[in-house]
C-alpha cells in the first residue's frame, strides 16, 4: 500500500499523535463498529425476543386495541389495499342461481317466475337464459331503479394499512409485564416465532451486508478525493495531466475501478 494507506488498527493514546491523521479511514472504522455493534444488538433481541414469544403464546396473552388511524396514518398506496370481501348486492340471476341463493327447490322457482311471482323475467343479454331480480324485496322496484339485465350491483369492502402510535412506555416499570405482554402479542402477529427468528436473521444479515458495502464504498472514493486534496501535483503530472478535465470512466480506469490508489501516483 501506499505510506499514507498503511495503517496498524488501533493505537494507543500515547502513538496516536505519532500516527498520521486520515479521516476517510477514521470515518469508515467508526462506521465499521455502529454496524456491528447494530448487528450483535438486534441478534441479542432476536434471541430475547423468540425465548419469550415460545413462553408466552399467543393464546395465553391478552389483546390489545389500537387507536383509530387517522387519515394522514393511512397508506393510499395500491399495493397496500386489499379486497376484503365482495358480495353481490342486486343482480339478475337464472332460476337455478336464484334457487340456490334463496334456498329452494329450482321447480319451484320456475313455477312462481312462470305465474309473475318472482317478478319480471328478462333473457340475459349473452347467455340468452330467463333472468329474475335478486334479492326478492328488490321485485317490487321500479325497473327503473333495477340494474339492466345482465348487470350486478356488488359490494367491495378494502382495507387499507395503516400505522397506529402505540402508547406503550418500555421505561414505564410499574407497568413492566402488561407492556411486555402487550410487546410479545404484537410479535405473534407477524408469523411463528421460529420463523421469523429465521426471517429475521436473514434480512439482518441482508442489511448489515448492505451497509458494510455502502460505507467501503464511500472510504474509496472519500479516499480518492482526500490525496487528491493533499497531492494534487499528482494528477497534474504524467499525460493524463495535460488535459482540464478527468469524466468518471477515466478515473474508473485510473485506479482500476477504484481497487488501487497506487495508480494515480
């Protein structure tokens, strides 16, 4: 490595103001240790969370109720919205689909839509089958407050996510087992606590890989940036030098895509 890339770790207070300061390092060890020490303290509350979640089932704690979200606390993304439930409110059936919805037998159905007892009968536009109102207390309306025939009136119910504050103080001692239950209850939810110890660990790992990634990342090219800042000189000789301006492919080249400062020597 170049002198100014060598260094030996940690030092102790009475070399340190023997060593050469280069904060891209600085910065990139102490990034270094808030990722592990992120990862060794949810790994801990993983494994403090899952021995309590198989103590406590999920049968065994009581529920607990949640505010009503307010409108800003609502998620008005597609992906969030689910349907529910989808019922048929009004529509035009076949005697057999209005003999099953109604309970009854079909030749009875045929006789009282026959004798104008389950009130008008229409043909179903594409199918060309005798279709009749349903529900029954929809055969005494107008038609013009009936669908046409063929069409349904149907009722969607879509639940949105939402986030709602919970009220829970974790300093709060007097309270410690309620609010530990109250904790554990919202952690059944999400699924088994063996699998999602598994989940969890898994996008640990994912993250923490990430992060060290993103911060190595940053240490190049902070790095780059801090020689050139102390030996310009450096850029500015050889033939490279004579031109005004480096774009990021030639940089790229330069330092073999920022796997060796020792290129721009």
């Amino acid at each position: 490595l170049h002198p100014l890339l060598h260094f030996d770790g940690v030092v102790s207070d009475e070399k340190k103001s023997l060593q050469p300061k280069f904060d891209p390092y600085l910065i990139y060890r102490r990034n270094q240790k808030n990722i592990e020490d992120f990862a060794d303290l949810s790994g801990l509350s993983y494994g403090l969370t899952q021995q309590l979640l198989f103590k406590h089932p999920k049968d065994q704690l009581p529920k607990i109720s949640l505010p009503k979200p307010q409108k800003e606390e609502l998620s008005f993304s597609m992906a969030d919205q689910e349907s529910a439930s989808v019922e048929l409110k009004c529509g035009w059936l076949s005697f057999s689909e209005y003999a099953e919805k109604c309970n009854l037998a079909l030749e009875l159905v045929e006789i009282e839509a026959g004798e104008g007892k389950l009130g008008p009968v229409f043909e179903h536009p594409k199918t060309g089958k005798d279709v009749i109102i349903w529900p029954p207390e929809m055969q005494l309306k107008p038609l013009s407050a009936l669908p046409e025939p063929g069409k349904y009136i149907m009722v969607a119910t879509i639940e949105t996510k939402a986030e709602a504050p919970l009220t829970l103080d974790p300093a709060d001692i007097d309270g410690f087992e309620q609010i530990q239950k109250s904790y554990l209850f919202l952690a059944h939810s999400i699924g088994k606590p063996d699998e999602v110890a598994i989940r969890a660990e898994e996008m640990l790992n994912q993250s923490c890989f990430l992060l060290q990634w993103a911060i190595f990342e940053v240490f190049l090219r902070s790095t780059i940036q801090e020689l050139i800042k102390r030996h310009p000189s450096k850029i500015a000789s050889g033939n490279r030098g004579k031109k005004s301006t480096l774009n990021y492919e030639e940089i790229l080249e330069m330092t073999s895509k920022f796997s060796s400062v020792e290129n721009l020597r």
